[in-house]
C-alpha cells in the first residue's frame, strides 16, 4: 500500500505502529487482510452488541437500500424512522415520548443540552447552567468537550468551551458528598440540567457507581426543575445488565441519548428522547419556538431499518439470558483478580468489567497504555486500555473459551507490568 492519506482519530501518528487492515468481519472478531484473527473484547468502540455483521440487521440494510437512501427529514418522513420511534418510546423508560433522530453520540449529547436550553427559554425562564459529573465523556465536538471532564484531550480548544458547574464523581462511601454537592448547585435554580452517564462513566475510566446514587441524583434534580439528561449512548443496548441502564434505579431522564449500539453497532444512528413537556415547550404557533436543529443524515432510512432490525433481534433472540450469562462469567472471572496486589481496582457492572493496574504514572497517557495495547495485539486481542484501566467490554456473542483466553492475557500482562516496576 502507498503512503496512508488517513488521519486516524485519538491516534498520534509519529508513535503508532502499523495498524492492521481489517477485511472482514463477523461475530466476536475482527478478519485482517494478512489473515489475522483478532478478537474483539471492546466491541469496536463499544457499539457492536450481538456480534458484528448480525445476518438480520445485514439483511435489513441490504433490502432497505434496495428502496431507500437518503431523504429530507424536515417537510418528510418515511416509515422506517416512524416505526423506530414508535419501538423506542416502547422500549425507554416512561415517559419519553418523543424522539429526535441524529446520527452520532456527540450529536446525540448536543442536541439534548439544545432542548435543555431551549426548555427553559421558552418557558421564559433564566436556567442556563449545566451540572455535570467529575470524570464524565460524553463526546468530542465543542459542546459535548464542555461537559466532559477537561485535559490533555481538550486543553487546545479550551479557549472555547462554556464553563459548567461540577459534582464530584461518587466514590464508594463519600456518595453523599456528591449529593450534597448537587443540592447546593440546583438551590438557586439557575441549572437548566444535569448530565450523566448512567452506573458507567466510560472514557473517564470504567468508573462505576450504584444505581441508588442514580436515583438521588434524579430526585434531587426533580425537586428543583433541573432536567435529567441520561447519556446513554455507551451505556444502552444492555452493557450494564439491563436494556437501559436507568431501569436499574427505576428512574425515567427526561431526556435520553442513545447511540453506538442502537443498530446492533452496524452503522450510525443516535437519538435523543424527550418528554412531552419538553416537546410541548417548542411546540408553538410561533415559529420562533421551533427546535432549531437538523443535520443532513438525520433519520438516515438505512440507519433506521438496522436499527429496527436490531430491536427484532432483541425480541426474537434470547440476548437478555445472553447478557445475563456473560455479566456472571465477567463477575466470576474478575473475582479471580480480587485481593491481587497486581491491581489496584477491580470491578464490574452487567457485561462491564475493569481492572486498574498498579502503575507509578496512571491517567490516559500513561506509557504503560500504548505498550498493553501492543501485547495484546501480539496475541490477537483487541483490547484498548485507558492509561492504565484494562477493560473487558465484549459483544453478547462471546464465548467461555474466549474469555478465558482474555482473562489470561491480562493475568500474563499484569505480571508483566509488576515485574518492569
Ligand atoms: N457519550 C458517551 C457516554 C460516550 O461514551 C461517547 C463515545 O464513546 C459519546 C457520548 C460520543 O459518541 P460518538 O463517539 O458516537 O460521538
């Protein structure tokens, strides 16, 4: 191959090595061209769900591109998003009614802050502040980057992120600071909304919190009119043991962002869920009230018909016994790490399972990252630590065997690791 025009994401090029050309894909694995099999324990960027290339969700892009491409979503509609949304606002919590088609999870976080705000101007009322949680990710564009956690990955475009008021992520047992935190930030009612990840703050490392926590959090916002926006866009799709992880503290947001495994993780689609208040505050004779966003791919017909297909295999397959499987086998293997002076954390939620290594430098560009992903590369796996934060996020099609083989890598790679210290 000639020289790669390709500017990769969150890749540094003057460090990378040569990155593998995937050819093929199917289930658990990655095919490449030089004939490598290379399993996937982090779900491409955790958005494949059943396995990749699920036939059903293939075939329902193929017949729906037999028809369809795409349309104009403002002025039309077509019935693969009319029947998506009819099957999301089934399937999501209560009381979300109304969904909004994007094609990203960033898009999918930015929109629902835009509803936020625009909740709050049209009802006349002065709440423009975002609470969001320490640690938190939730995408790479301007707005989404000034709800997330500030660093090395955003320092360069600081200058233009809003400022956002910030409660502390709940650590086990200092839970109450974090609450108390939320009280005294939504007393004055001026926070439009609170952001979170539900139970699993992702790119912030695998951090895990109870859904009791979850809970207070949505009460204590309620009490105030702040909104609950749940990002959901790593966590749905069964990553935390249930559909949404929001089921798990018996909590309906008021508004929702799911994206990555909405289509089985085959191709781009997001949404944002809504509750009819917050629709009824854009709805209006006055033009003024409209809900001014779109983008050229929304509610693209193809994305739309996977992630239909996707909800059928929901219903038709048993990937709820399947999840249930795997979150046990995640537990049982991950209690084998407990007590280990090789890790410094060990923990697990639904199908989610981290490991913190002891390391001297710790954080997302602890050398250590780069030089576990290359080991596991040796023995094809794909597994993509944060800094020094192993972790296990494989589609539902994994089997025992696979993850064995997994969890005896990380066991060989954490000996490793003690041994160069
Ligand atoms: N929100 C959360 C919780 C995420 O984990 C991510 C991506 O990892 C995003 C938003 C952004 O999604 P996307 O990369 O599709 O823009």
């Amino acid at each position: 191959m000639n020289r790669s025009a390709v500017w990769h994401p969150f890749t540094q090029h003057a460090v990378e090595p040569d990155m593998p050309c995937v050819a093929r894909t199917g289930g658990a694995y990655l095919e490449t061209a030089d004939g490598r099999r290379i399993l996937d324990a982090i779900s491409s960027w955790w958005v494949v769900t059943h396995g990749h290339r699920h036939p059903a969700i293939v075939e329902a892009i193929r017949s729906t591109a037999a028809t369809l491409d795409q349309i104009i979503f403002a002025g039309f509609t077509h019935e693969p998003a009319e029947r998506l949304a009819t099957a999301l606002t089934t399937l999501a919590p209560e009381e979300l009614d109304w969904v909004f088609y994007s094609d990203s999870g960033s898009t999918s976080v930015e929109v629902a802050l835009k509803m936020a705000l625009g909740y709050f101007h049209n009802s006349r009322a002065a709440r423009s502040r975002i609470v969001v949680m320490e640690h938190s990710y939730h995408g790479d564009t301007i707005g989404t980057m000034s709800v997330g956690a500030r660093g090395v990955f955003n320092a360069a475009y600081e200058p233009l992120l809003f400022e956002v008021d910030t409660i502390p992520f709940p650590v086990a047992g200092r839970e109450q600071e974090t609450l108390d935190r939320l009280e005294g930030l939504v007393r004055d009612r001026k926070a439009a909304a609170l952001i979170v990840e539900p139970l699993v703050l992702g790119a912030g490392g695998m951090l895990m919190y109870p859904a009791w926590v979850l809970a207070e959090l949505k009460r204590i916002t309620e009490a105030s009119g702040t909104l609950f926006i749940a990002d959901e866009v790593m966590t749905g799709w069964g990553r935390t043991g249930t559909l949404f992880a929001c089921e798990q503290a018996g909590i309906s947001p008021d508004i929702l962002c799911t994206s990555k495994g909405l289509t089985g993780g085959s191709i781009p689609l997001a949404a944002t869920l809504a509750t009819e208040a917050v629709f009824r505050a854009h709805y209006s004779r006055d033009r003024s009230r409209t809900f001014f966003h779109s983008s050229s791919y929304t509610a693209n017909p193809i994305a739309c018909a996977a992630a239909l297909a996707n909800i059928e295999v929901w219903r038709s397959e048993p990937v709820m016994k399947r999840i249930a499987a795997l979150s046990r086998m995640q537990a049982e293997r991950a209690a084998s790490f407990r007590g280990d002076r090789r890790f410094a954390d060990v923990r697990c939620t639904g199908t989610i399972a981290a490991f913190d290594l002891h390391v001297e430098s710790s954080g997302y560009l602890a050398e250590i990252g780069p030089k576990l992903r290359a080991f596991f590369l040796g023995r094809h796996l794909l597994v993509r630590p944060l800094g020094n934060v192993v972790y296990v996020l494989p589609p539902y099609c994994v089997t025992a065997d696979e993850l064995d083989q997994l969890y005896d890598a990380i066991d060989e790679a954490a000996s490793l690791v003690e041994a160069a210290a």
